[in-house]
C-alpha cells in the first residue's frame, strides 16, 4: 500500500463497506472482501473495526468517517512507531476487561476504557469488543475528549489508567 495514500484506500473500503450495510449485507464475511482485508491489515485494522463503525453510524449516527479515519490513523501509527509492525502478542477478552461498573477515584468506565484503548493501540481488543463504542462516547464526551485523542492520551500514559485520570481532569 502507499504509505503517502492510505487514508484514500481506507475511506474506498469504507465506503464501500458502508454501501454494503445499506444494501442489506450483515455477514462479516461479505460485508469485507478478502483483498479489503489485506489491506485494513496493513494498517493494523481488522474487519470488524469498520464494520462496527459503520453499523454503530447507521444505528445511532455516530462515529462518522473523520472519527474512524482519525482513530484508524493512531492505531496505524502505534503499530508502525511503537509495535514496528510486529502482531499482538495476545487478544484481550471479556474476562480480561474491567467490570463497566469498575471506578478509579470515583469515575465509572475509566478502568474499562483504558484497558479498551491500550488493546485497541495493541491490535489485541477481542472482535467482541469495539473502542468506540457507546459507552466510550459517553465517556468521552463527560470529558471532552475526541476517541482518537483518548488513544493518544492512553499511549502517552503507557496505559496507565491513574497517569491518563491525571491528564484527563487537567484537559482543556
């Protein structure tokens, strides 16, 4: 892939993807086609991340396509600068995230978040899971945070959920 034009190819197979759902196809092994997911590969990306983007943006209208484009770019940029290139070690599962009721200093969600972040930036988030999803845009919102900033936050922070709390209630 050209690494000067990979936001094109995303938002082509976006699109397409997008065309798909709107037509019917829910399968997620129709909605992406083999060569499509080669190419999210590349760029850290599974098919179920952009299916989850596009079903949650016709069910509920958000995220939009800058919200995954941006997200997509710090998880391409954690695996090309941070991971160099090198797969996930591990998948993080349902037992392995935090109970969403879990607090840190009294704030609901942010152990879970983090830990969603750090795995999504890790490529090792299970499909079962989207970071993104509803309940970390109410998250985000509370806080004022764009779901790709909150990734780059998470990796600045290492994944430290008390580092990220500390940067979160002095955020602008």
């Amino acid at each position: 892939m050209d690494n000067t034009k990979w936001h094109q190819a995303l938002k082509e197979i976006y699109s397409k993807v997008q065309n798909r759902y709107q037509s019917g196809v829910r399968d997620l092994n129709q909605i992406v086609t083999d060569q499509e997911a080669m190419a999210l590969a590349e760029l850290g990306l599974r098919p179920i991340h952009v299916f989850d983007h596009v079903d949650d943006f016709a069910r509920y209208g958000e995220p939009d396509w800058e919200t995954f484009l941006l997200v997509a770019s710090a998880r391409r940029d954690y695996l090309l600068w941070h991971m160099n290139r090198a797969p996930a070690s591990h998948i993080i599962r349902a037992e392995d995230l935090p109970p969403k009721n879990q607090e840190l200093e009294g704030i609901p969600w942010l152990p879970r978040i983090v830990t969603k972040a750090q795995a999504f930036l890790e490529g090792s988030l299970s499909d079962d899971f989207m970071y993104g999803c509803g309940g970390d845009r109410e998250f985000l919102r509370k806080f004022n945070i764009h779901a790709a900033d909150f990734l780059r936050l998470v990796w600045a922070c290492h994944g430290d959920p008390v580092k990220v709390l500390a940067r979160l209630t002095n955020h602008p």
